[in-house]
C-alpha cells in the first residue's frame, strides 16, 4: 500500500511538472509572431516566418514546400492565434486559425 502511495506521488509530480512546462511553452509561443504565405499551387512554394516579438534578430524562415492547407494549419496550431498573418484567400484563412 506504501508503494502505490508514492507511485501515486511520483506520478502526481510528473504531471505537475508537465503543466509547469506546458505553461512555460504556451508563454514562449504568445511572444511569437507568424507570418505564413500559403500560394496552394504546384509551382509556387509556400514559406513562413516567425520571430519573437520586438527581437528583430530573432527570427526564423520555413520553407513549406509541397504542402497542403491542412498541414499548414498544424503548423500553425501552436501559435496564439491574435499572432498570426496568413496571406491567402479570405475564405481559406478563416479555416487556417480556427
């Protein structure tokens, strides 16, 4: 019975450690700002920026090639939504932050 009670504690402190960290990256990625060019087309390639808000030399490019809306919008889930620029169609945009 003495055992389980601490497995129970260890596991407890796990998840609260887990939640300290999800917190701290749900900090880190509101600083964040995201700008994301989506063309949809075969010959045009998407690409994203993202940078920390006021630390212009913080500040990373990706490449999107070959991908889809869909993936995109994963891409784009961690972000805070107030913090994101898609340029796209209205329509397609709405989708992408929902």
């Amino acid at each position: 019975m003495k055992g389980l009670i601490f497995k129970l504690l260890g596991i407890y402190d796990l998840i609260h450690k887990i939640e300290r960290q999800q917190k701290q990256i749900d900090f880190l990625n509101s600083l964040c700002k995201v700008g994301v060019d989506f063309h949809g087309k075969p010959y045009a390639d998407s690409w994203a920026v993202v940078c920390i808000q006021g630390k212009p030399d913080y500040i990373n490019f990706f490449m999107l090639k070959n991908r889809d809306a869909q993936s995109i919008k994963y891409f784009l889930r961690d972000f805070a939504k107030k913090n994101i620029t898609i340029d796209c169609i209205q329509e397609l945009k709405e989708w992408m932050i929902s």
